[in-house]
C-alpha cells in the first residue's frame, strides 16, 4: 500500500496549484505602501532568523533548493494552507460571532453538484467506510432558522483521498452542495473520512521527514455554510477521539469544531447533530 498511496498523494499536492490558478481570482490590488509594509517585514523576519540562528552558507543553500523544489513539485498551495493559512483565517474570522471558521485548504472545488436536504453525498456503490448521518440548523445570531440555507461539503474518502485530486475516483465523490429545508435543517447521509496525511514524497514531505515531525491532520469534513443576507463560513469539523485532534499539522482544530458521533439506533453506522450559526453580512 505505501508505495502507490504516496504517488497519488504527492499527485494530489501538486494537482492543486493547477486547481489554485483556476479557481482564485487574482488578488484585489494593494498599495505600494502595503506592499512594502508586508514585504519588508516578511523580509525582516527571515534577516532576523539568519542572524539570531547564525544561519551557515550550507544551510542557506540547502533553503534555497528546497524552496526551488517545492514550486518544481507543485506544492505552494500545500505548504501555504497547511503552514500559513490558518493565521489569516484568524484574522478574517476575529470579529465573528457565530459559528467558528477554519482554514479552506488546497482541495475545495466550487460548483459541486446541489442535492436536495436530505442527502446522500455523491459516493461509489462501494464506498469504504463507517456510514455518517451529519445533520442540524442554521441559524442566524438571534437563532432564527434560516430557509434558503446551504452546506457545501467536501471531504476524503476512507483511504484518504479527495476526488478531483487523486486519480481514480468519480469526479464529485463525497462532494456536494445540500441546500437545507425551509427550516434551515440539513440531513448528510456521507461515509466518516479518514484521518489525512499529506504528501510525505514531494518538498513538504521532505521539510516534515527533515524536522522529524509528523504529517498527519485529523478526520475532517470541509464545510462552506451560507444564506442570503449572510456572511458565508468556511470550516471544517472533526471528531472525538482521533488522535490527531490535539496535533493538527496545519493548526486548524478549535474546540468548538469537533464532532462526537454516536452509533445509530437502527445500527448503520453512527450520527452527530451540528448546528450552524451564521453573522449577518
Ligand atoms: C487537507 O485535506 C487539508 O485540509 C489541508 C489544510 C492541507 C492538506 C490536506
Ligand atoms: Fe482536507
């Protein structure tokens, strides 16, 4: 198994830079001014490193091929999400009040398919795995339901893997758009994704093999909830018990994320409610 699951991992870190220049517009232009405040602090921050560290000619070097090597692999949208973007996450979510944010990461596709609430994810007549019954409200501040609610969700299958990344699986496996009730209620029926290890072959695997750290996220389903007249959340969720919950390579757990599912009373599977609260836009 090793061998062909690290190929198609490392396919996956790299087939993202190709989604990233499709999907993400680019940047709103900034001001010189704010281009030079954010460059010359990044830039201070490495100076600073070197001269604190003592940083040696080898060393340097051997920065300056990793970080070659990690635009040759593809893997800038990898190492940004899993080592950067859950800062800034912190930052656009600071002033929300309703339910808490967590990082995109490099696997979202827009446009998956709309179902109806309830649901059944897109999956294979196969699909491996425990069965999720994933359901609950949206609700504004005021916990108010709200009708015309969505919950686009996108998550690995038990190996793993997420469809458009890695080869092999049907294009929306385990991706969808569910639009919620007129009570602003959603019902999943999906299969419970498997704790994620990101590419350990390709230069984000190297740094991680280099540091002697590990390269696993936790269990998690991918969310973007939305409702007219509100701000739309992007976060994710994950569940009690996995042992990656308290050491998430890409910092992205928070208490308030994590699922505690139970068995289900007719035995297929288990269950967990989550309700949603969304910030006025
Ligand atoms: C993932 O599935 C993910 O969510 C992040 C943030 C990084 C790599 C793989
Ligand atoms: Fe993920």
């Amino acid at each position: 198994m090793t061998i062909e699951f690290q190929a198609t991992a490392a396919a996956s870190g790299a087939n993202a830079t190709e989604r990233f220049r499709e999907n993400k517009k680019a940047a709103a232009s900034s001001s010189q001014e704010r281009v030079s405040q954010l460059a010359s602090r990044l830039i201070k921050a490495i100076n600073d490193t070197v001269l604190e560290e003592k940083v040696t000619y080898d060393e340097y070097n051997a920065l300056k091929a990793w970080l070659i090597q990690v635009g040759e692999d593809g893997e800038w949208p990898l190492f940004l999400d899993v080592w950067v973007e859950h800062s800034v996450e912190q930052v656009a979510n600071e002033y929300r009040e309703g339910t808490k944010g967590s990082i995109e990461g490099p696997y979202y596709v827009p446009d998956s398919p709309q179902l109806d609430s309830p649901a059944t994810l897109p999956m294979r007549d196969n699909e491996q795995g425990t069965p999720l019954l994933f359901q609950g409200n949206i609700t504004n501040l005021a916990g108010e339901k709200l009708p015309g609610a969505s919950v686009e969700i996108w998550h690995a299958d038990d190996e793993g893997f997420y469809s458009q990344f890695a080869p092999g699986l049907p294009e929306w496996n385990l991706r969808a758009t569910v639009i919620a009730d007129a009570d602003g209620r959603y019902e999943i029926n999906t299969m419970q994704p498997a704790p994620y290890q990101i590419p350990t072959d390709g230069s984000c695997g190297k740094l991680i093999a280099a540091a002697g750290w590990h390269a696993w996220r936790p269990a998690h389903l991918h969310l973007k909830i939305s409702a007219p007249g509100y701000h739309l959340i992007t976060s994710q969720l994950y569940f009690k018990g996995d042992s990656h919950v308290g050491d998430d390579i890409a910092s992205a757990v928070k208490p308030e994320l994590i699922l505690d599912p139970t068995p289900r009373a007719d035995g297929a599977g288990r269950e967990v409610s989550y309700d949603f609260v969304l910030d006025p836009a």
